[in-house]
C-alpha cells in the first residue's frame, strides 16, 4: 500500500543548493491537488521560488514545518488516496524523519563542472542526465543572457533532464568560462556554441536561449541549421528595436551593489526575487578580470544607440528549423514585440526562473 | 571556480597572480623568503606565518629577504615605486611602524602633494594587526587609525578571505601607497575564493548582512563577531544589518549613512584602543551627516585605553566579544523605548 | 679602504665638459647668492637652506649622472637639483611659493622635486634620503636600466639610522648607489668633529662592507674623479661607494641664522678655498679654457638668475582650489 504514497520532496534548485525552508504552504492537508499546483514558497541562500506539485492527488499530510531548514531530499509532504490508512501514513512519517536525522541527506555530489576548449577559449558546462537514453541522441544545450550564466537554468534543468540530456553552458566572458570574447559578435558566440557541439560530440542539439543567448543560438542556426534540432528562444534579444537601454547599459558600467542593485529589480515581475545573494554573486562576477571588457563588448553588439542592433527574425528566415518563441508578459527589458507567434508567460525577463514550470511545458522538443 | 581557500592561502595567491601579471611586482620583507646565507634550505618560512611561502620558488629574483632594517627597506620600496617597480614590502608587524614611520607618512605618503602632482608611489606595505595571538602589548595593536589619518596613504583591511585577496590584487593595481593590513587571526579562516583574478573596489564597504533595526559597523576580525551577535539578536527579534568598510581609506562613508538613515542607530565595533580611533572617527562623521535620522546615541565598542595584555584571560578581556556588542546593540535598541 | 685622493687629475674632462662644470657651479652660486639677498628682503616664505660654497660636490658628482640615475637630496637642495638639471626658473618660483614653481608651489624649497630628471626631491626629514636611494637603485637593478641612484647627505645624517641602515642594505642587496656625506662641519649649529664619533664619516664605509674616500669638497676635480670611480663601480655591478665630502658651508643653516656658533672659517674659505677660484683658476692656467669664456658664462648666468627672480616675483600664487589636489592619483 504504501507505494501509493507519493513523497513531496525538497527540489535541488542550483547545483549548489544544499538546502531550503519552506516559508509558506498554499495547500492544506485534505486538499485534493493538481499537477502544476503551487504547493508552497521554499528559501534557499540563493534563491525564493515557489514549488509546484509534481502530482495530483490529495494531500494527506505536511510533514516539514515553515521556517525549518531542511536538506535537498527531505520529504515535505505525504499525497496518497483517501484509501490509505492513516497508520501507513504515519509510518511513512516516521521513516521520513529517521532519515532526517540519520543525516544521510544532502551528502550527494553537485553534478561536475567541466571545461571544454572550443576556439581557444574555455568554456564552462554542466551537463545533467546523462544517462538518459529517450532523447533520441540530441541533448538540450542551454544558452544563458547577457551578464548571466549556466546557473540561471536552475529551475529548468534538472526537470528537463528526466527526459534528456541537457548542457548549460556559460558563454564567453560570463560565469566560469573564459573572459575574452574576441570582438563579442553575434557571429563569434553563435561559433562558440556550435563548436561546443563538436566538443561534446552532439550531431545535432535542441538549443534553448534566453535573451542575447537566444539571439546567439538563432545565429548558430542560421549557420548550420544541420545542427539545430530544434530553437526555444526564452525573451530573445532581436525581435524588435525597443530595449531598456539604461538597463544594459548601466548592468555593464556598474561597479558597486549601490549602482546595481537598483538596476536588477528591472529583470523581475517580482522584485522580491532580488535577494542579496543575487547582488553578492553579480557583484563577484563583474570584479573578475576580463568581465567589464567583455560585457562593454556585448553591449556593442547588441545595442545600436538607443536601439537594438541584432534582428533576429532576419537571422531565421528562411531556416526550417522549429521555433518556439516564449515571453515573460511583463519584461520590462525586452518588452514583448508586436506580430510574432509566441507564448506568453506569467513573469518577467527572467521567465525561465520567475515561471519556470510553465516554460518547461512549452518546450517542444 | 570558487574553491574554499584560506586567508593566508588568498593573500598568497593574489601575490601570486600579480606577479605573474607584472613583472614589476617585487616582494620582500623580513624572512618573506627564509633562510638566506643559510646553509640550510631556502624559503624555509616563507614569512613568519607561511604567508610568502612558494613565491620564492615560482619569482626567483624577485623575493627577498631583507635585513631588519625597515626604515631602510620600507624606504627603500618607496624609492623604488618611485623608479618604476611595484613593490609589496612587508612590515611584519603594524607595531613595527614606529621604526620607519617617516618613510611612509612624511615621504611617500607626502610625495605627490609636495612635487605638485609628479609623483606616483605605487607601493604596498603588507602588514600583520590584532589581539588575540598572546603576543602581548608590541606585537598585538590595532593602529589602522594612525595610517588612515595621513593623507596621501590608502588603507585596506579585509575580513575574510575573498576580501583578502580582491583587495591586495587592487592594492597592488594602485597607483597610490596603500597599507594592506592582515589580522593575523584571520589567516586560516576559509572561505569561497574564485581561482581567477578579480580586484575589489577601495571605498566599497560591503553589506554583510541585511537588517532593518540597527547598523552595526564593524572592521576585520570583528565582522565575524558582530555576524554572530547579529544572529543571536535576531533570536530576540532584534534585525542587525552589519557593514564592514573593507578600506578605512577610502571609507564608504555613504552605504553607513544609508543603512543608519534606514534603522536611526549605529554600533561600532573597533578592536583598537577608544581614542582617536577608527570608532570614533566613524561616529563622529555619522552623528554630522545623519543626525536627525538617529534614535539612540551612537555606541562604540571598543578594546580598553590600555596596552594589550599578555595573559590570556586579559587579552580575552580586551578583546570585544559578542556580549559586549549585544548589549551595546540593547542600548540603543532599548533607548527610544 | 679609506684615503684621501692628492693630486687628482683631470684630462677626462674636455672644455665643453669643463664649461658645463663651470656653468653648473655659477649657476647654483649665483642662485643661492641671490636667494640669501632677496630672502633678508622678505619676500620669501619659510625656511631656506643656502649651499653656497659647497658647489663642487653636487658639480663633481652629477656631471657624471644622466636622466637615468637618481639623486635624493638634503633640506640644502638647490644645489642638487641644480647640478641634476631641474628647471632654475621653476625653483625660483617654488621658493617664492608661485603656482609656476617646479612643485606648483605646494612644495617649497625644502621639496623642489623633478622626478623626470631623477631628482627624487629635496627632504626635510633628515636622513630621509638614503632609503629613498636602496629603492631607485634596487629599481635599477631589477629593471635592468644600467642606472645608480646617488644619496646626498650631511654630517648631521651620517649619525640618522636610517643612513646607516641604508649603507648595511646597499651592500647586503649589492645595490648600484652612492653615498655622498657632505660634511660641512656642522648639523644645524653643532660641530660634526663633537656629534660624530669617528675622525671621519668615511671611516663608516668598512663598517658597512663597501669602499669610502674622502675628498677636499672645495675641488671639483677631487670630486669629479672619486665620483668618477664610484659611478663606474655601481654600473658595473660593484655595489656602493660611500664618499666624504668636506668642505664648509657659507651661509647659516638657514637663512637667518647668525652663525655665532662658526669662527672665522667663512672669510677664510671665501677668500682661500673657494671652489670657483680654484676651478677658474686651474682651467685658465693650463690653457684648457679661457677667461673670456667664463665670464660669458657669469654673465649668462647672471641674466638667468635676474630672469628667475622677476618672474617668480611677478607669477600668480596657486589657486585656492589647489588645496585639494595631488593627494592621490585617484580616491
């Protein structure tokens, strides 16, 4: 019987995360849920987001209290049919909280990040579930934005790789990956992804792109169209002109938390998402040497004046490879542009973290 | 790649990569190598708390060791900043600084002003400050104040590691004097450090941690002290928002004033001796720009206006610990009540 | 390893060098002449410190210096800086505190600096040049430039630890430097034959490991040719030199100063030792140069001197936003 006891457990979010709190539940015991459901905020040191239910079912039981922290794994709550007895619900609680406290939670090992050498540069990458046999040969390559990194898919690729092989990588000058960015074009990153196919042996690849990275994997398959599965462009820089340039622009000069904090709650539908540690990290990146140079870089590319200088559906036509375009509706950076087919979000430019469930359900890959 | 490194191991990366960087960097300071004329091995300390260890192995010729002489060697470094190198002298101990004063404060720290603007001294004193080692009254003082009252000198004191070594990289970088100044308790405290190169901005204090009902100020050793009264406060429901200046010259003058506009009350933790020192420097500026945002007079916790002891037990004493900031936090806390 | 140079020699030395010399020594004689006139005028703010009479060392000795070679001098520095090429007319208006002075007038007479020419500074701090001196010369060393760095010190710092820390790390670092100890009979009102414990500051020299000389400061070419070998040394990787220099001084330790502690010594070497008399003397009688030649220099120098003096009196004072300048290069 007690294989009808499904465990709500505590999500690995980030390859650092180690442990989280629940800070509010939206459910109650006796609620009947479905899958998508927000079940309740959970806190790590890094990040506050919202778990959704895995599952329906009806809730039997909460087992962690708010405002305890509790390792990576550890059963939150209990949803099994009303048939199930209360005796092996309790059981499964108990066992729940001997594993707790035998302490044999949270020692697994983040995933290894490891290099490859593409152009000369070093380009830093995660790669998760790789065993996966379903995904037919052609792994998921996540391509971060402008000032980002391969941890901003924090919420996307651990599900994503249930079904599939998925690569997040950081782009040049960005996150663990070499700072040079040669001349920061389209064109040099676009080279930079697909020889990062080579470098993990990929024939071809689903490439996800937020933003800029989702202006640098449409021209990767304008390129070699051969390569690309299949393009989810997240918010992609390139559709339209309109950009909010002070943003980009000030993201790139800043050099203290008084001059960048301000500037990041623009990313978020809600700003409460701006956590110190969001501006610690931030501010750690852009200290490394080689990053102002880099990012100043990238502006140039993707701005004209006062205007975006990358035009992305130009890239695309003619190349027959499936497009999904997804947008947060309210992005205040890229604002969402007129006469394109896309999917609107409920969420900011940082879709892909804000809603992540929702853009995992969009994906067609 | 951040990896957990210590203090000790940050600052001896950080000379590292910039002397791989510039050939101009030079060290040197008494047994920065160890074991010169000696028949036995070489760099067999590596400064005496293993701070320069390996550096002699990787920059032969560029590491040496000096006789205990620091006028001559201090003043030989600012001479030499003059000349085109970029020298990190060591004055092992911030008490040494009575034997060479003059080379700082009157000559390099003045060079620039007095020739009108031709000079630049890019020199780095690295020195060793704090209690807590039992090193008794002359090896044990906190004399940050003296060097941060001079004009023309910078001066930089990290509280943990990633700080160490972002700001002796920027140290380094600088075209100014900057004393560098390493507690000495800290130097096997761990912390993240990234492999790559990364220099920290003097003049940016950092938040420590956010909290709404009191600023707490607090410099080197005594940042970890005060995160931990902070987290006992916050058992009480009291939210402390520590800052720590990093550089008290440059000082961050404005995130203070921000964060007492924000919760009206200020502590200042100083492990120096009370007079003329950084606290009270501190709270005397605040008191003037940010008067009317105070709820309570500003508290200094500070060590006694006596030598530092040898005992053990005094030393603990002298020493401000987290009692002493937490009643100093309920003092203010508590005025307005 | 100390002595006395006799009879030193000359033929190194062709007529445009000797009119260089000659022209070095009447420039900082004319110029600290002048300084004692208009300072008794009170014009001048602060102290000054005259070197008149004692020319001949900083002659002899930066003849044989180029813009690579650093000097660190005294709080009697208008020799020096002088002798090492800084801009007369730029040292006159620093004394007169002028925003045209070498220092933009921020640093006075006991500051006149030129760091494009070496000439690391005059220093107020006694003794405050030598370690100043290890440094250039260690930069030398390390940066390969074939350069020395010469310090320039009294009797009066020949006692500072600093001096004699400097002269230990020289040798012990085998540093390209010169230690020149002008011993002019007295730091500020006290006899060196009292505060001095040896006979001689050269003496020092075999303490500290390196080769001493003492030279008549009141002969060029003593000087020249003991500076000669030392600088000869130092570039050739020999290590450090100390050399005494003994002469007097014409004027008080500073402009003010009634000198009622000195005999008659002034008159004496005024009239007897004075190191122009001998050099003119010398060079015209051996034919190597004529006195129509010398004195177009006096004149040139005078008019110089003259130019340096009305311009300096007629420049603006520095701006009050001058204040707040030059403390960094950035905060």
């Amino acid at each position: 019987m007690t294989e009808r006891i499904q465990k709500v457990t505590m999500p690995k979010w980030g390859l650092s995360m180690k442990t989280g709190k629940v800070i509010e539940w939206f459910v109650a015991e006796g609620d009947t849920i479905a899958k998508g459901d927000d079940l309740a905020d959970i806190e790590t040191e890094k990040i506050a987001g919202t778990l959704e239910s895995p599952q329906e079912g009806l809730l039997r039981r909460i087992v962690a209290d708010t405002g305890v922290e509790l390792p990576v794994g550890a059963t939150l709550a209990l949803v099994a049919p009303a048939e199930v007895s209360d005796e092996e619900i309790e059981s499964v609680v108990a066992e729940a909280r001997a594993q707790l406290e035998s302490g044999e939670l949270g020692g697994e090992d983040e995933p290894a990040v490891r290099t490859a050498e593409v152009d000369g540069r070093s380009i830093s990458y995660v790669t998760l579930g790789a065993d996966s046999g379903d995904d037919g040969g052609e792994p998921v390559v996540l391509v971060h934005g402008f000032g980002g990194d391969k941890n901003s898919w924090l919420f996307v690729q651990q599900p994503l790789s249930e079904s599939h092989t998925v690569h997040a990588l950081d782009l040049p000058g960005h996150g663990q990956s070499g700072k040079d960015v040669g001349d920061g074009s389209l064109d040099t990153l676009a080279g930079t992804v697909l020889g990062f196919l080579d470098a993990v042996g990929a024939a071809r690849a689903h490439l996800v792109g937020h933003s800029l990275g989702g202006a640098v994997v449409a021209a990767a398959a304008a390129r070699a169209p051969d390569r690309v599965a299949s393009l989810t462009l997240l918010a992609p820089a390139g559709y339209g002109k309109e950009a909010d340039v002070e943003y980009l622009r000030g993201f790139a000069a800043a050099s203290s938390r008084r001059e960048l904090k301000p500037l990041l709650g623009r990313l978020f539908a809600d700003e409460s998402q701006v956590t110190r540690q969001l501006v610690d990290d931030l501010l750690k990146y852009k200290r490394l040497d080689g990053v102002a140079e880099a990012l100043a870089a990238l502006v140039e590319t993707l701005l004209d004046g006062d205007r975006q200088a990358i035009d992305t559906p130009a890239l695309l036509a003619g190349v027959s490879v499936p497009v999904t375009v997804v947008w947060g509706s309210a992005d205040r950076i890229l604002p969402v542009p007129d006469g394109v087919t896309l999917h609107r979000v409920d969420a900011g430019h940082m879709l892909h973290m804000e809603a992540a469930g929702e853009v995992l359900r969009q994906l067609s890959l | 790649m951040a990896r957990s490194i210590s203090y000790r191991e940050a600052i001896n990366e950080a000379l590292a990569q910039e002397m791989e960087r510039d050939s101009r960097v030079v060290v040197f300071g008494e047994d920065n190598v160890g074991g010169t004329g000696a028949p036995g091995d070489i760099d067999a300390w590596g400064g005496v708390l293993g701070v320069t260890k390996g550096l002699y192995g990787k920059f032969p010729g560029r590491v040496m060791d000096t006789p205990i002489s620091e006028s001559a060697f201090i003043g030989a470094a600012i001479g030499a900043a003059t000349g085109g190198l970029r020298p990190v002298a060591e004055l092992m101990f911030i008490d040494f600084m009575g034997v060479c004063f003059d080379q700082i404060f009157n000559q390099a720290a003045k060079f620039r002003y007095m020739f009108g603007g031709n000079a630049v001294t890019p020199v780095v004193i690295r020195t060793m400050w704090g209690a807590g080692l039992r090193a008794a009254a002359q090896h044990s003082q906190s004399l940050l104040s003296v060097f941060t009252h001079i004009p023309g000198l910078k001066v930089a004191a990290p509280s943990n590691p990633y700080d160490a070594k972002g700001l002796l990289i920027a140290s380094i970088r600088d075209d100014d004097p900057v004393i560098f100044a390493e507690h000495k308790m800290l130097y096997d405290t761990t912390g993240e450090v990234p492999e790559e190169s990364y220099s920290i901005p003097f003049g940016e204090a950092n938040v420590a941690r956010d909290g709404g009902d009191v600023t707490i100020v607090a410099i080197g050793r005594m940042v970890n002290t005060a995160l931990e009264a902070a987290a006992e406060l916050a058992g009480s429901g009291v939210e402390a928002e520590v800052i720590d200046p990093r550089t008290t010259s440059p000082l961050d003058l404005d995130t203070i004033l921000e964060s007492v506009e924000n919760t009206g009350r200020l502590v200042v933790v100083d492990e120096s001796n009370p007079r003329c020192s950084l606290a009270s420097d501190i709270s005397a500026s605040v008191a003037q720009e940010a008067f009317g945002a105070l709820l309570a007079p500003i508290q200094l916790v500070t060590g006694p206006h006596t030598p530092v002891p040898f005992a053990d037990s005094l030393e603990d004493l002298f020493i401000p610990d987290v009692p002493k900031i937490v009643g100093a936090v309920k003092t203010a806390v508590d005025w307005s009540k | 390893m100390t002595g006395t140079l006799r009879n030193p020699v000359s033929q190194e030395l062709g007529p445009d060098q000797l009119l260089e010399a000659y022209r070095m020594m009447r420039t900082i004689r004319d110029f600290e002449e002048r300084v004692h006139e208009e300072f008794a005028g009170g014009d001048i703010p602060g102290f000054v410190h005259l070197y008149a009479g004692e020319e001949a060392s900083a002659a002899g000795v930066c003849l044989h210096l180029d813009d690579r070679d650093a000097i660190a001098s005294t709080h009697r520095g208008h020799g020096h800086c002088i002798a090492k090429g800084v801009d007369v007319l730029g040292m006159m208006a620093e004394i007169y505190g002028k925003s045209t002075g070498s220092c933009k007038g921020k640093g006075g007479s006991m500051h006149i600096a030129d760091l494009s020419k070496g000439m690391l500074g005059a220093n107020g701090i006694v003794g405050g040049g030598p370690p100043l001196i290890c440094g250039r010369a260690l930069a030398s060393k390390q940066l390969g430039t074939g350069g020395v760095a010469v310090a320039f010190f009294g009797d009066g710092a020949s006692n500072q630890g600093t001096t004699l820390e400097s002269l230990n790390l020289a040798t012990v670092w085998n540093l390209p430097a010169i230690f020149v100890a002008e011993n002019n009979g007295y730091a500020e009102a006290t006899s060196s034959t009292w505060s001095v414990a040896t006979d001689d500051i050269a003496d020092r020299a075999a303490a500290f490991g390196m080769p001493g000389v003492i030279v008549d400061g009141f002969d060029f070419f003593a000087v020249h040719e003991a500076a000669g070998e030392a600088v000869a040394r130092a570039r050739e990787g020999g290590g450090p030199t100390l050399i005494e220099v003994k002469f007097t001084r014409y004027f008080g330790h500073f402009e003010g100063d009634q000198q009622l502690y000195r005999g008659d010594e002034v008159a004496q070497a005024r009239d007897k030792l004075d190191c122009l008399k001998r050099f003119r003397a010398r060079v015209t009688e051996s034919g190597q140069l004529t006195t129509d030649q010398l004195d177009t220099i006096d004149a040139e120098v005078a008019a110089l001197i003259d130019r340096s003096v009305a311009e300096a009196k007629a420049a603006p004072k520095p701006a009050a936003a001058e204040l707040l300048t030059d403390v960094y290069v950035s905060y």
